[in-house]
C-alpha cells in the first residue's frame, strides 16, 4: 500500500510539473475555427484547457478556444492557417506554437504587419494620430458596411485594427466624428523594413519628420500642397499617415512637408546597414548625415545652386544619394566633400569615420592611413594638401587623386620613412607626424629594437635626443633621406645599425650618442631568471646602494665590457646586467674604493 501511494504522488508531481503553460501558445480575443474537427469539454481555466489538449487522444489538438463566463473548453485539430478564422464572442482562441517552423512563423505573423497586414489578429485599437478605434459592430459615430458578422473571415473583433478591404495597411474608423478613418501603427513582422535598405521603396517604418525637421504632409491630404501620390492611386507603396516614403524610386525617402513655403524634403531613417554609415574606400557608397567640411563649414544643399551653382543635382544625379546637405563622393573624388555654404569656399572634403579602424593607426610607413592627424611631431600645424603657401608642392589631390590628400591630414604619398606634410611655418618646409601604431608590439623593446617606432626621444641620461634630419651639434650618416627603410622620424630612439639596444644622438654637444630607455615588450626579461644573463631591466644600484657605472666610461673602473665590444649583451646605459656568467646580475660602481657589486633584483 505504501509504495502504490508513493508511485501515485510521483506521478502527480510528474504530471503537475509538465510545463503545458499557455506560453507555449499563440492568444488570439473572441475568434475561433470554423469546420474544424472539435471536442468539448469543462476546464476551470484555460490553463487546464492547454493541459488538456497535450493531453488529448482521440483527436490531434493543435488548438482550442476557451469560454471563461461558461467555463467551457473546446479543442480542435486546425490551426489558423488551415481553417478559416472566425468571429466569436467573449472566447480567446489558443493555438499551438512551433519554434523554429513555417506554422510557428505564420503565428506570429497574426500579431505583427506582414505584407498589407490582411491577416493582422493583435489587440492594437489606436490609429496613427492616436485617435481611439470604433468598434466593429457598432454604427456610431461613423456608419459602415464591414460588421463581424457580414465578414465573418476578417476577424473584425472588437475595435482591433484590421484590413479588411485590401488597403495599403490595416485600418479603423474612429471615433472621432471629425474623423471618419485612419491608418494603425503595426510593428512589422520584418525588422529590416524599418530601416533604410538602398533608397527605401520598401520602407514602412514611421519616421514623419524631414531631415530639416518639418512635419510630413499627410499622403491622403492635398494641402498645403497638391500632389498625385493618393494612397488610393498607389495602393502597394503603402501611403500611410504621413510616414516618410519613397513612390517614385528617388535617391532616398522623402515626403511633402506641411510648410507651404517648402513642397517635398528627404528624410532622415537609419539605414538596417551600418557599414555605409561610415567610410569605405573613397566614400562613394556613404549614406550618412555628415554635413560639416573638415574645417566645420556647413555644406550647402545638393539642390540649391547658392552659393555655389553646380551640376551634381539630385534630379540629375538620382542614384548617387544625393540627400539634404550630407557629405558625399558623387565624383569619385579621394573623399567624401560637399559644397559650402561660404560663398569664399566653394567646397571642402569631409570629416567621417573610417568603418575600417586600421587605416586610423599606423601601419608601416604609413602609405595606407587615412587618419585625421594634422600636426607634426614638432606641434606645427599642417598645411593644407590643396594650397600652395607657404609651400609650392606637387602633391595635389587634384594630381594625386588616389592618395587621400585631404584637408591638412598627414599623409604619405611618396614612401617616405613614415606619415609627413608640409607645415604653415614658412621657416620649416615639411616634418614628420606622430601617428599612433596600429602594433602596440612596436612601440616597446623586442630584442634590440631595431623595430621600434615608438615615441621616446631621450637617453638614458635624461639628454634629449637629436632629430636625425639634424647634423649639429653632431654630424652623422644616418639621415632619413640616406635610410628611408628605417623609420629615422623626428628625434625618437632608434637602432639603425643593429647596436645592442635603441640610442639617438644627443642635442649636448659634449655627447655624442647615447642608449636609450625603452619598455620590454617582454615583461620576463626585466625580472631575475636563472643568473640573470637575459635581464634587461633599469636596476642601477648595487645591493650596498653604490650607484652604477656606465658600461661605456672607464672611469673610476677601467674595465673590457664596453658596449661596442659586447653588441649583444644589452650593456645600455649604466643598468645592471651579467655579461660574464657571474652567478647573478651586477655593475662597476661609481665608488673608488669599490669595483664591483652585485645588483638586488626581482625574481620571476
């Protein structure tokens, strides 16, 4: 007896914990089936009705209706795709939901706006203005032909917005008397009509303001001003309310605007692809809304011929996009441009991020960049690529039209070491830049630096470095011109000839070069492993606190470990290293009476 109980209260639990909630069906108020296979039964809730149906053998349920004032629960084997949908009072109809399936994707559809929205059963009851619908069955305030029970098949259930006569969208009357219908705002079942898909034909989303920011014109109105484009004569362009469209294949979505003084503007509507949101290449696919030049001038309409005429028109130009005052390529010009609004300046390219983060950064020298840095390492301002003073060049965009020559960015258009332009500063006819690396790898110290591009420009002394474009106070070969593989830009440590760590020359006309500090790249190597013969670290006092020695003086110590007999030992500055297999780093000492000490350092 006491097993058969626990099997019985184990299988309660079971049954009580199946999970037939109603989430796992579609709710639809007062419509039903009709010529549907049905069986009746009495349920407490809707809930057990669901029960019920997953529980059903005698017939296949895919769907019932629950009549809660009766208590009453009829389960049918059709769903609404494959019986007709019928009118019924004070029921809610429930039908199975099946993921990842065409039956699942038609469910849904009942309740969002697909196509013209014919098949459309959800609850919203409020038209576009937000005026409240009438209901269905009744006459008042607005008399009409389509009741529930004339149109059995339309579900006109309550004061729901349905299409019951093939409109552009569905539709109410309302119950203002001053207004006998109008269309409903309908989520669409399809995201990507919502936003902007090449010039927007079909476009169904609400936005109803212009890029100036004037209201939209009602498609059904005639005033202010008179048009052709009746949602009556283009019932598939989905004339609805005054929502921005496109009816006759323009550049973009447009609309007629309620200021007289203004017939039609295009409007603003995300585009559902992000990457013309951004440049690519030239910018000849952008549809952004940029309307500023790289010197903050504010470009002029494509369609006004003030104050500069022109001939790139939207009406001439209809596939180009040319839209309000946003900066466009229509030219295949080096960058996206527009005219401007400056009668001084007729046109000036423009400032819009790359969709291609990498030619925002420097990679090798820098030919590829298309960045918007415009002073050189020495501060100086660019100048710009299109004038000629204080400097006359060559290198025009108009000569150049593939080399991104814009506004006063620095460029590289004849392979120099690295990113350059000519500055405003009559006195300094070129310089270099200082553009972030796009390989964080070469801003620190692998090896012995001979990749380094980093920024640092003093030695390990703290004297600043000499630009390597300078001959004093020091002459020297290694000019950028004579080396140009190598990177020699403004005054940063370098190693242009495979010396044991990055040096430069300095501006102290007492010393001639020094090695320089430069973070590892590789953490290990500034920490103590084994004895230390690797360590590349800044330690430069002995474990008795004597200061070091630099490897390069023979003073007070003279000694065999100089730098340049040792290359590749890393005997930078006056740091303690192990350069003879000692059993742990060390350093001569500035101290007279000691030669030498060994240096405390961090394990790994």
């Amino acid at each position: 007896m006491q097993l058969r109980k626990v099997i019985l209260l184990l299988l309660l639990f079971l049954k009580s914990g199946h999970g037939h909630s109603l989430d796992d069906y579609v709710a639809m108020q007062e419509v039903s089936l009709s010529g549907s296979s049905s069986k009746q039964i009495d349920t407490d809730s809707a809930d057990e009705c669901a029960t019920k149906c997953e529980e059903e053998t005698e017939l296949s349920c895919r769907s019932f209706h629950y009549h809660s004032a009766k208590q009453q629960c009829v389960l049918m084997t059709e769903n609404s795709r494959t019986a007709q949908v019928v009118n019924m009072s004070d029921v809610m109809f429930y039908e199975k939901r099946v993921a990842n399936s065409p039956d699942h994707q038609t469910h849904s559809a009942h309740l969002c706006l697909e196509g013209k929205g014919e098949n459309y059963r959800g609850n919203i009851s409020m038209t576009a203005s937000r005026l409240t619908c009438q209901n269905w069955s009744e006459q008042n305030p607005h008399n009409h032909s389509y009741s529930p029970k004339k149109h059995l098949s339309k579900a006109l259930v309550r004061n729901y917005c349905r299409n019951p006569d093939g409109s552009s969208a569905p539709w109410c009357y309302t119950t203002d008397p001053s207004v006998r219908w109008e269309y409903c705002n309908i989520p669409s079942c399809d995201a990507s009509d919502h936003c902007l898909k090449g010039n927007g034909e079909n476009y169904r989303g609400f936005v109803s303001r212009t890029a100036s920011g004037y209201t939209c014109q009602r498609w059904s109105e005639q005033a202010p001003h008179s048009h052709s484009f009746s949602p009556e004569k283009h019932p598939s362009k989905n004339l609805v309310s005054n929502y921005c469209r496109n009816p006759d294949g323009s550049s973009a979505l447009w609309c007629y605007t309620t200021n007289p003084a203004v017939r039609w503007e295009y409007c603003l509507v995300p585009s559902c692809d992000s990457s013309d949101q951004c440049l690519n290449g030239k910018g000849e696919n952008y549809r952004g809304y940029v309307s500023t030049t790289a010197s903050g001038y504010t470009c002029q309409h494509w369609r006004t011929q003030s104050p500069h005429s022109h001939n790139f028109s939207p009406e001439k130009h209809p596939s180009i996009n040319l839209v309000s005052n946003y900066c466009r390529n229509p030219d295949g010009s080096s960058a996206l441009w527009c005219y401007t609004t400056n009668p001084a300046v007729r046109w000036e390219y423009c400032l819009v991020p790359s969709c291609d983060s990498s030619d925002q950064c420097l990679k090798g020298k820098g030919e590829n960049y298309r960045g918007y840095v415009s002073t050189t390492a020495s501060g100086y301002t660019c100048q710009h690529w299109r004038a000629q003073s204080p400097h006359g060049h060559e290198f025009s965009p108009e000569k150049h039209p593939s080399i991104n020559l814009v506004s006063n960015y620095c460029r590289n258009p004849d392979g120099s070491s690295a990113l350059w332009c000519y500055t405003t500063n009559p006195a300094v006819r070129w310089e270099y830049c200082l553009v972030p690396s796009c390989d964080s790898s070469d801003q620190c110290l692998k090896g012995k630096g001979e990749n380094y591009r980093g920024y640092v420009s003093t030695t390990a002394s703290g004297y600043t470095c000499q630009h390597w474009r300078a001959q004093s106070p020091h002459g020297h070969e290694f000019s950028p011109e004579k080396h140009p593989s190598i990177n020699l830009v403004s005054n940063y440590c370098r190693n242009p000839d495979g010396s044991s760590a990055l040096w430069c020359y300095t501006t102290n006309p007492a010393v001639r070069w020094e090695y320089c500090l430069v973070p590892s790249c590789d953490s290990s190597d500034q920490c103590l492993k084994g004895k230390g013969e690797n360590y590349r670290g800044y330690v430069s006092t002995t474990m008795s606190g004597y200061t070091c020695q630099n490897w390069r003086a023979q003073s007070p110590h003279k000694h065999d470990f100089s730098p340049e007999k040792h290359p590749s030992i890393n005997l930078v500055g006056n740091f303690c290293r192990n350069p003879d297999g000692e059993k742990a780093p060390w350093c001569y000492t500035t101290d007279p009476a000691v030669r030498w000490e060994y240096c405390i350092i961090p394990s790994c």
